[in-house]
C-alpha cells in the first residue's frame, strides 16, 4: 500500500496523474498533508501586503465607473472554470495582471491537486477583491476595526474562502459525492503554501472573515 501511494504521488507530480472521471460517484483521497498550523504558515502581515500593494497595484480608485476605464492596468474578473466569484459586497471585480495571473493560478493548481489527489472537482470562491474608495467608507461605517489603508485598494489583492466552495458538477448529472470543507481547506492550504514559498504572493490566515487574504508579488 505505501508503495502505492508513493507511486501515485509520483505520477501526479511529474504530469503523470490522470484525469480524473467526472462521473466518479464517490471520492477516492490520498496523500493529503495540508500544512502544520494555518496561522503559523500563513502569516503575512499587513504592512507585507502594503509595500506591495502600493509598489505594484494602482493608486486608490473612487468609483467602479473609474475603475472599467482602466482597461490597461485593471484586469475585470469574473467567475469561470477555475474559480467562483461570490456576491461582492464591499468591493468590485478589478485586479492588476499580476493579481489576476495568481488567481487564476490558484484556482488552475487547486483543481489539479483534487484531481491528483482523488477528489472530486470544486472552485475556489474569492469573496473579496478591489475595494473603491466609496467602499472602504461604506466597509468603516459597518465594522470600525476595517483598515482606512488596505492592500485591496490598489487591486493587487483578494480573499478566498477557506469555508465555501462551489462544487463542479457532473456535465451528464449523475451525482457526485460531496468533499468536506475542511479536506478542500486542507488541499488549498497546499496550493497556497507551495506559492508562497516560490515567493508568488504574500499570505495571511482570517480566523474570523473565513478567508486566505493574498496579495501578489508579482506585477
């Protein structure tokens, strides 16, 4: 059985790993780590995220109006095969390149991990993007510990959820056994650190937003 195991984890990270059959009705998990302590791996604090931010992103923009006529320094994100975008609240769906480039690196890598690791399909979930000025005030009349001066003002931050994410389903609808929000936290964490360590992005761990708070490094 171990050699199994190790043969199947050498397979997928030399491009051997096949693909996995949608149609799978129930999951088959393997060599999953996940990282030792979320808070201890992911903790990139805030001034990180803001020399960057303010080295690589944009200046603070009013208005999502101000931010469509951007067109050749914001990239506008939208939900596609590789992640989900949630219901945005308190900010708009603008990155840089270098943002947008990570995102989808992220969402790209986390799919390929599942489907290496014997799991069935699910999307990362960003939750929070580019915050306007108008939604930074809106954000410090709601929650007064909110950041006047946060890395997501310069569009080279998101949040992922650890908590959420939306399940691929099976293109001819036969049912597709769920996976647990905390064996999906575990194998993004993977995907995360692995970026982290190539020095792609800065994160940090929200215990209570629920989310992987990322900026890249990278224009």
């Amino acid at each position: 059985m171990t050699l199994l195991l190790i043969g199947l984890a050498t397979a997928c990270a030399f491009g051997g790993c096949k693909k996995k059959d949608m149609s799978m009705k129930m999951n088959e998990p393997r060599n999953i780590r996940g990282v030792q302590g979320f808070q201890r791996t992911f903790n990139d604090q805030n001034p990180k995220h803001l020399k960057v931010a303010r080295a690589l992103g944009v200046p603070p923009v009013a208005s999502q109006e101000e931010a469509a006529e951007m067109t050749s320094t914001l990239h506008l994100i939208a939900g596609n095969e590789r992640y989900a975008v949630d219901s945005l609240t308190h900010s708009i769906p603008y990155l840089t390149p270098g943002a947008a480039n990570l995102l989808d690196t992220i969402g790209a890598n986390f799919l390929d991990s599942l489907r290496c690791k014997g799991l069935n399909p699910n999307k990362v979930v960003v939750t929070s993007v580019l915050r306007t000025v108008k939604d930074v005030k809106k954000l410090r009349r709601r929650n007064v510990n909110a950041s006047a001066n946060s890395a997501h003002c310069y569009g080279t931050t998101f949040d992922v959820s650890w908590k959420r994410f939306e399940k691929v389903e099976d293109p001819d609808g036969r049912p597709m056994q769920d996976v647990s929000a905390d064996t999906l936290k575990l194998v993004l964490a993977e995907v995360l650190r692995d970026l982290q360590k190539a020095d792609r992005c800065y994160v940090k761990y929200e215990v209570r937003q629920g989310c992987f708070h990322i900026t890249t490094r990278k224009e």
